[in-house]
C-alpha cells in the first residue's frame, strides 16, 4: 500500500505539472492575441485614462447635491426657473442690484419690517424695472 501511495502521488505531481503548463501556455496565447488586438496604449491614451480617473475621483462624494445650474450659472438658493429669469433681468438692468439686495428687499416687505432709505430707493428701482418688464412681455 505504501508504494501505491507514492505511486498516486506521483500521479498527482504529474498532473499538477501537466496542470500548470495548460495555464501558462493558456496565459501566453491570451497575452498574445491581447498584444495583436489590442495595441499598447500611447502615452497619450495613458495620461487621458489617468485624467479621467482623477476627474471620477474628485467629484462629489454620493449623497450630495450640486448646485442648479441655469444658463451655466450655478444658483444656491432654491428659486423656480422664471424668478431665476427676473432676477437675471433685475441685475441686466441696474448693475447696483445684487440677489442679496432683492432678497433683503423682499424679505422686509413679506415680515413687514421698515426698509432703510437706501433699500427703498432700491425697490423704487426694482419696481419700475419690474414694470418695463411687463410691459415688454
């Protein structure tokens, strides 16, 4: 028995070398096709590849949200498109006006607070925009 032992095992290293010259020669013949078919990548393709990984790397991680972007502008308050328009107009018209300055405006007017001189020479200029606009439309 112990003879038939050594012979099996013998069996068994013969066929683990048969084994491992079945995936070398499979592995040569697969990098060889993979050589005639698919060339070498030039150094442009490579720092192309390298950018785009880069580019995927750095953008947000999941779970956030990008700013709207209207136009190409990116907007971060949360506006419908059409006053997202006006607003763009307003400014167009006056360049002393800012989307800060309509909103304090508008904010003043919806809690009923006093404006100060300057935010109501402001709204008189926002408003006689707003009324070109109108009448434009």
């Amino acid at each position: 028995m112990d003879e038939q032992g050594k012979h099996l095992t013998e069996a068994e290293k013969q066929i683990r070398r048969l084994e491992a010259l079945r995936q070398q020669r499979e592995q040569t013949s697969k990098s060889a096709a993979e050589k005639a078919y698919f060339p070498p990548k030039t150094q442009a393709a490579r720092i192309e590849e390298r950018l785009k990984s880069m580019r995927s790397d750095a953008q947000l991680p999941a779970g956030t949200k990008r700013r709207a972007k209207i136009e190409g502008k990116q907007k971060s308050s949360k506006l419908t498109f059409t006053q997202i328009r006006i607003l763009e107009q307003l400014k167009s018209e006056d360049k002393h006006l800012r989307g800060s300055v309509i909103t304090r405006i508008a904010l003043n007017r919806f809690l009923n607070l006093e404006n100060t001189s300057e935010e109501n020479e402001m709204e008189a200029r926002i408003n006689e925009i707003l009324r070109r606009i109108k009448n434009r439309s």
